[in-house]
C-alpha cells in the first residue's frame, strides 16, 4: 500500500493546491495532508481555519485526511506509516529550494522520498499569498482561485 503525505501552510487552500491533491490521491492509495501549525510567523487564518476549509474543500476523496502537524516533514510522514512526501512544482522558482528540502529529507530518512508534480498551467501563477492580496480588493471574483467555502471565509475575515 503507498501512503503519502502532502505538508504545507494552506493559508488559505487555494485550487492550485486542490488539483494537485487530486492528482496524488489518483495514485497513491492513501492521501494525509498535513497543515502545517508553526512555520508563518503570522498567517491570516489559524491552524483550525485551515483545516477545516481543506476538510470543506476535500469532501467526497475518499481516500484524502486533513492533520495539523508541527516539525520535520519526515517525522510528519513516519508517525503516518507514510513514505513518500508530495509537493508541487510552479515555475523554476520553486525548484531550488523544493530541492535542497527534498535532498535534506531524504539525507534525514532514506526511506521516505519525495515526488513532485508539476502545476497544471491554468494554476501555474496561483499562490495563497497572491489570493489573500486580490481578496482585499471589493469585486475580485475569487471562485476563480479558490473552492466556494474559502472564498467565504475570506471574505467575512476581510470584513468584505
Ligand atoms: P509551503 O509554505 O510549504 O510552500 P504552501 O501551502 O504554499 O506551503 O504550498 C504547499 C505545496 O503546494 C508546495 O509544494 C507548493 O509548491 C505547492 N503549490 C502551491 N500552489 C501551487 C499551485 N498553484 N500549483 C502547484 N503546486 C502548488
């Protein structure tokens, strides 16, 4: 049975990161997403908020679970029987640090590999940061970035 993890911020889950979590629980058998509590000094929504909207936005993937997790990815993976960690590769941007963070885990847990995919290319420019910047603005259509719930809750956390 392969079993993977995908960690990340999610602040918030955008359809960038939907479609590759589709992508990975289409081959793998189990999916934990793993949200992570402590790397954003300040993240727009709490670690509970993201959650839920990834909860919200996985609804119906059967074999997709949400957990919060603090620390080392490959610890993450590990305590989830899990040995391979899926991220998403946008523009040559993401490479090198993408890299030199798969490197090191693999360095740290031989045992645990990670598999990149790469962005569909209506996503390629759709980062959380980039949503959170057109949400303050009055009439952006956001459904374009995000799953309907996220755009509510951004929308009631901008006071929009
Ligand atoms: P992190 O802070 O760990 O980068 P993010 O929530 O920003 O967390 O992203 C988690 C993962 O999803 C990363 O591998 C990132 O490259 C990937 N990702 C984010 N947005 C997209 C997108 N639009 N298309 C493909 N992958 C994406």
């Amino acid at each position: 049975m392969t079993k993977a993890v995908y960690p990340g911020s999610f602040d918030p889950v955008t359809l960038g990161h939907l479609d590759i979590i589709r992508r990975a629980a289409n081959v793998v058998d189990e999916l934990v997403i793993g949200v992570l509590i402590n790397r954003e000094k300040h993240p727009l929504f709490t670690v509970e908020e993201r959650m839920e909207m990834l909860q919200e936005s996985v609804r119906g993937l059967e074999n997709v679970t949400v957990e919060t997790f603090d620390g080392r990815t490959v610890d993450f993976a590990r305590s989830h029987g899990a040995n391979i960690i899926i991220r998403g590769l946008r523009a040559v941007t993401d490479f090198e640090i993408e890299m030199q963070m798969a490197q090191t885990n693999r360095i740290l847990d031989p045992s645990i590999d990670t598999m990149f995919f790469t962005t569909s290319l209506r996503y390629a420019y759709l980062s959380s940061s980039i949503v959170k910047e057109v949400a303050r603005y009055e009439n952006t259509d956001i459904s374009k970035f995000v799953h309907p719930c996220v755009a509510a809750r951004l929308k009631e956390k901008l006071g929009k």
